[in-house]
C-alpha cells in the first residue's frame, strides 16, 4: 500500500524538490502552504506523516502541530530554518517526532521520512506486553496505559519508555536512548530526549516535578524506577 505524506510548506521550490524526491521513493505526496489548509488536507487525505514548516504565513507550524496532535498521533517532521536549539525543542514538545534544520538535502528527508515511518509502524517486537510496576505497554497495538487507563502518547515517547520500561533500574544516557529509539542517532542532538522526556513525564507521573517512574540520573541520563 503506497503510504501517503502531507508536506506543509509556503515555499513552492522547496515543495517541489521534496514532492519530487519523495515521489521517486514511493510515496504519494499532498501538499499545504497554509496552517488552515494543512488541517483541512489533513482530514480529507488521513496521510501517514506530515512534514511541516516552522515558519508558515499565518498560523504557523507550531500551532499546526498542536492542533494535529490533538486529533492524531500521526508522525511530525518539523522543518525549520531558525537553528537554535530552543525552537527545535518546542517543536519537539509540541509533540513531533523529529525534525530536520534548512537547507536540507532532500535524500535527507525522504531518509527521516523513511526511518520515523518505520518507527511509527513498530518493527516486530518478541514480547506483546512490557509491563514494570503501574505501566504496561502493548506492544502489538502500541498502547501504553497506566494502571490500566490509557496514555496518549507520541510515536517517540512510546519507543522511549518501552525501553525504559523494558529495563527497569537500568540507566540510559541521553545517547543511548536517542539511538534506541532512532534510525540514525546524530552526535549533538541528545538533549532532544530531555525534551521527549519532559512530554512523558508530564503524561506519566502525578507530580512530573517529583517523578516516581522516570528519574533522572544526574550526570548520566535516566531510568525506569525499579519498584
Ligand atoms: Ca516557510
């Protein structure tokens, strides 16, 4: 089945070159040049993931992307030309699932679409339930729940947690996750988990100040608290 992707972006050459190249990988491609309009070819295409600009006339990515994660968890690849570090992880935790800085080569996009597409579709996993202490995780239809009620969680928290979860007490660098939860782990981008993390413990815990699942390891990264 050709999986379908959304690209929200004002810039008709960029549109262009990426449609092009996504196309020439398979992928059928609908597009947006506004907030307005990407919610509204969002409903009526139902695309496997949206790649979405940051700056856009109007309402911008970021408000595109909250009004998305409300009605989906569909994957979200921010583009972005602004390159500091604090827009990056608002983009992220507004709750996408990655994101790609301009100018950007477009075998790079169809790459990331490719890796948070296979991510999003969850690769055959061995157990159907990961569960430590109040948190289970079924894998099969990626749900996580907390005491049986579930959470609403991104394609990327669920990865993180499933394997923190999965080893409960052990300690994860911020590396280490970002490898285990994606395709390519890029040097530099490690605090981005710190981000995923902050997101999930705010789904997670009943107090995301005074966490009882999630801790921080100071110095070195985080891990599932072992009850
Ligand atoms: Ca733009």
């Amino acid at each position: 089945m050709t999986q379908k992707i959304l690209v929200v972006e004002d810039e008709l050459d960029i549109i262009k070159l990426v449609r092009a190249y996504l196309e020439k990988a398979g992928y059928a491609v609908v597009t947006a040049t506004a907030g307005q309009e990407a919610l509204s070819v969002f409903r009526h295409e139902r695309p496997n993931l949206v790649i979405l600009d940051l700056n856009l006339p109007g309402m911008d990515g970021l408000d595109v992307c909250r009004a998305l994660r409300r009605q989906s968890d569909v994957p979200i690849i921010m583009l972005t030309a602004r390159l500091d570090e604090t827009d990056r992880l608002i983009g992220l935790e507004m709750g996408a699932d990655d994101y790609i800085v301009k100018p950007f080569s477009p075998r790079e996009v169809v790459a990331r679409t490719r890796a948070v597409l296979r991510r999003a579709e969850g690769e055959p996993v061995k157990p159907d339930v990961i569960a430590a202490g109040e948190i289970s995780l079924d894998m099969p239809r990626r749900q996580a729940s907390k005491v049986g009620r579930p959470l609403d969680l991104t394609t990327m928290e669920f990865d993180l947690l499933a394997v923190l979860v999965a080893h409960p007490g052990q300690v994860f660098t911020r590396m280490q996750l970002l490898e285990q939860v994606q395709e390519t782990a890029y040097a530099g981008y490690e605090r981005t988990i710190d981000a995923h993390i902050k997101n999930l413990r705010a789904k997670l815990e009943d107090d995301p100040h005074n966490p009882r699942f999630i801790e921080t390891v100071r110095g070195v990264g985080y891990r599932f608290i072992q009850e």
